[in-house]
C-alpha cells in the first residue's frame, strides 16, 4: 500500500513541471503585519514573495523599495514553486485596520 497521510498538494515537477505552479491561488491575509509598511498600503499596490529558509520557510511579502509588509503562511506549494524560481506578486485587494487580504498571483 502506497501513499501518505498529509495533504495532497498539486505537483511540481515531473510531467506538470513548473506550469502548475501558474494555477490561480486563493487569497491570503497578510500575516505579522509591519505597521509601519502596512500604514503606506492602498488597495491596488503590488508587493512581490520572498522566501526565507532559516531556519524553516517563511514567505515574506516584500514592497518594491524592499521593506517587508509581512508575510504569508508558508504552505509546501508555494515553497516549492520559489524554490524553483517562479516570482509572485501580492496584490492587495482588501485593507481593514491592520487586517490585509492579498491576491496572490506568478507573473
């Protein structure tokens, strides 16, 4: 018998190579928000995706200027397609208080 008792997450490599990392993703709240950066949002801007590997992943979400807003909850799919070198953007697409939803999206 075969198979795993984790989730099932899409394939990255083999026949679907980095393609499947391209699918839409849902939209994901902004998490240990930077006041200070999240202050300076709108609705609209577009951030980028950093990944952190020390010591375990973390998917930062990086302004243009290069100032860290934050960072999303760093599921294996995403890891993996950044580790491949697929680039995301964040969009932002809702803003309440200090509660940011972002838009994820590869480019």
């Amino acid at each position: 018998m075969s198979g795993s008792s984790g989730p099932d997450y899409p394939r990255v490599g083999g026949n679907g190579g980095v393609a499947n990392c391209a699918g839409p993703r849902p939209d994901k709240p902004l998490q240990a928000p930077n006041e200070a950066v999240v202050e300076t949002l709108s609705i609209g801007d577009v951030m980028h995706l950093s990944l952190r590997e020390n010591p375990t992943p973390v998917i930062a979400v990086v302004t243009d200027d290069g100032r860290e807003a934050g960072a999303i909850i760093p599921e294996e799919f995403l890891i993996s397609c950044l580790q491949q070198g697929v680039q995301y953007t964040a969009t932002v697409v809702s803003i309440r208080g200090g509660h940011v939803m972002l838009r994820i999206a590869a480019t």
